[in-house]
C-alpha cells in the first residue's frame, strides 16, 4: 500500500503540463519500469486468440491487463487538458507516441542548445 501511495505522490508532483514534457518523460518511464510495464511501449499488442492459436491467449490477457495499468498510469499522471487528447486511445504505446509529437520538439531544441553551447565552450 505504501508502494502504490508513494507512486501516487510521484504522479502528482510530475504531471505533463507541456512545458516539463523531457522531465515527465523520465518520470514516468521509471514509473513503468517500476511497474514492469515497460514492455507496452515496446512491443506490438498480440494478435488476439483464436481457435487456431489457442495457446497465444494467456500472452493476449497478459499484454492488455500491462497496456490498462501503464494507460492509467500516463492518463493520472497528465494535465486534463492534455489528458482529454489522449485518453481514447488503447494502446499506451501510441498514447506516448503521440504525446511526443506534440510536446518532444521541446526536448529537440533543448537538445541543440546544449550542442551549441558545448561547441561554443573554450577549452582552458
């Protein structure tokens, strides 16, 4: 219980507000990595089971009960109005995808003035 509230004030003190988009994004691929969640960023939703695949049902459940949790996870830990142009979709993975397209310029630039001031920089 401790685990889940120490998670929670984690969420609350780290929510997108867009300007903080690198800083979320560390945030909370620790908190999934945490969760052992990770993996629903980084593979594809298995192909749901059928009479000629009987088998790939446990890997099936496995995988959308991991993408519910993560999802929750990300839409707690977002602005409303950030969290209202992701929530309706499923997989976690293109939630974050598509959060990166509308906040990871950001890390881009910040990226290429760090460059320009390491070049800038005069060695002693």
């Amino acid at each position: 219980m401790s685990t889940q509230m120490n998670y929670a004030a984690l969420i609350k003190d780290h929510v997108l507000t867009s300007s903080n988009y690198v800083d979320w994004r560390r945030n909370i691929k620790l908190l999934l990595s945490a969760e052992g969640l990770m993996s629903v960023l980084d593979e594809d939703e298995p192909g749901f089971p059928n009479e000629e695949s009987p088998d790939s049902k446990p890997t099936y459940k496995l995988f959308r009960q991991k993408n519910s949790k993560a999802k929750l996870l990300v839409l707690s830990s977002l602005k409303k109005t950030i969290a209202d142009l992701v929530k309706d979709m499923y997989l976690t993975k293109d939630m974050m995808e598509e959060l990166k397209e509308m906040y990871g310029r950001e890390e881009r630039h910040a990226h290429h003035q760090l460059v320009t001031l390491l070049h800038g920089t005069k060695m002693a």
